[in-house]
C-alpha cells in the first residue's frame, strides 16, 4: 500500500518526552507493517462500471523486502508480487510467466486498483525522501493529531510533489496511527486522498483495519482494503523473499 509518509524533518525540536516529527511519520509509516509482518485483506476496486474483490495475503519486512498473493476470486488466484529493495517481479499463475517491472512501468496500477507499484517500491519514501514541517497540532479525546506538510529534498527521486498527512498519538499507550495522507502532483494538483479508519487493536497494535483511496479526478473510483489479519514482528529469513518462492506461489 503507499508510503504512508516519510520524511526526516525541519521543525522545532520536540519537547521532553514528546516525539519528533520524523518519530511521529516513521511510526505511522510502520503502523501496518511493523520491523516485519503477515497479513490478510480484502482489497475491494470499485468505479462507476463495475466492482470486484481481492483476497490477498502478504508478508514484509524491514521495508525492503514484500511478498503478496492473490488468493481469490479464482481468475487471479496465485499471481504474486516480489519485492526485493528497489526491484520487483510478478507471477502471472494462469500464463507461468514472470514479468520483471522495469522503472517505465512503476507507475501503472497493481492489479488495477488506485495504487500503483510504484507504492510498493516506494513504501518509506515518506521517511526517506521528504523534509516535514508541522502546520498544526489538534486536541481530540484521547489522542493528539499532527497535521504534517511533507516538501521533497532537492533532487529526491518521489513522485508526490507535496503530501499533506495527519497522524495521531494516543495518551494511553503512545502508540502513532496514520489518520490520511493527501498527495500532489508538482504542479499543486490534488491527485488522491488516502483515508485510515476503523481503528482497532490487532496482534497487541493498535492499527487502521481500513485503508480508502480515491483519486482526485476518476469520479466514482475507489480501492478499499480491509485488514482482517495481522501479526507483527515475526521471524523472516531474507531467503523468504526469493526469486523461486515467487514462481511457486508459497506462502
């Protein structure tokens, strides 16, 4: 899914006991993935034509490594995507054949939703590739919201040419949620609003089960995912991310 947010920054520094801005996007950048992690979801493409539903099972770890299968409907069942640091590979079960994602395609749409393989590759370019700046901080029950403006360094190889993110930090535990993430083109154009809701506890976590993004200007369009699994910090071997794991479709 996008880099929900990155970023090392230019602002005040934190005061005593209260994190930084880029400890505030680094945790929310981890919230669904952790150092490593498993998970189910549905992923739900809708527009204006027709609808469909993806049952997908993912592993990553250490924000270089992803490993995701599609487990129904039947027509995609066993296509995977492999990435390894900054490359990637797809398995197409039904032809046995494997495409290498050169950088001319890394725009394109995975598996036809909102999301791009870009946002596979590219999943910390929020913490890595972006000066933040604090706009505001907002007082809520429980929690404190951070409205953070993301600018790119000079010369940073990102797409986004602003992102405009909220993130929460909880009394209770001090635990970090991403709330949404709005991304612009260079030229200050709206291109698509990430939402994160129905907040819950998952594995000792408390995460966005929901994931919603609808682009700016494809009236009707929308992929939702909807996390009904996840467990966190799990033991990975590097070799689990490999190149014949990818043709066989394990998991």
């Amino acid at each position: 899914m996008k880099g929900l947010l990155c970023a090392l920054l230019l602002a005040a520094p934190a005061s005593a006991g209260e994190p930084s801005l880029h400890e505030l996007i680094d945790k929310a950048n981890k919230a669904l993935r952790g150092d490593s992690s498993h998970g189910r979801l549905i992923m739900t493409i809708e527009t204006p034509e027709w609808k469909r539903a993806l049952e997908i099972e993912g592993w990553n770890k250490d924000r270089a490594f992803a490993f995701i299968k599609i487990l129904a409907p039947a027509k995609e069942r066993g296509n995977t995507t492999l990435r390894r640091k900054t490359e990637l590979w797809v398995w197409l079960a039904k032809v046995e054949r494997v495409i290498k994602i050169p950088p001319t395609m890394m725009h394109s749409t995975w598996q036809g939703s909102d999301f791009t393989y870009e946002d596979i590759v590219k999943a910390d370019s929020i913490v890595k590739d972006y000066n933040h700046k604090l706009l505001k901080t907002t007082k809520e029950e429980g929690r404190t919201v951070y409205h953070i403006e993301a600018l790119p360094k000079p010369d940073a190889p990102v797409v986004w040419g602003k992102v405009l993110t909220d993130v929460a930090l909880y009394d209770d535990d001090q635990s970090v949620v991403p709330l949404n993430e709005l991304d612009y083109s260079e030229r200050g154009e709206l291109i698509r609003t990430i939402t994160l809701s129905d907040i819950k506890i998952m594995s000792g976590r408390r995460v966005p089960a929901r994931l919603e993004c609808v682009p700016a200007k494809k009236k009707g369009q929308r992929t939702v995912l909807h996390y009904q699994e996840l467990e966190f910090d799990i033991p990975l071997d590097d070799k689990f991310f490999s190149y014949q794991r990818l043709q066989k479709g394990e998991g």
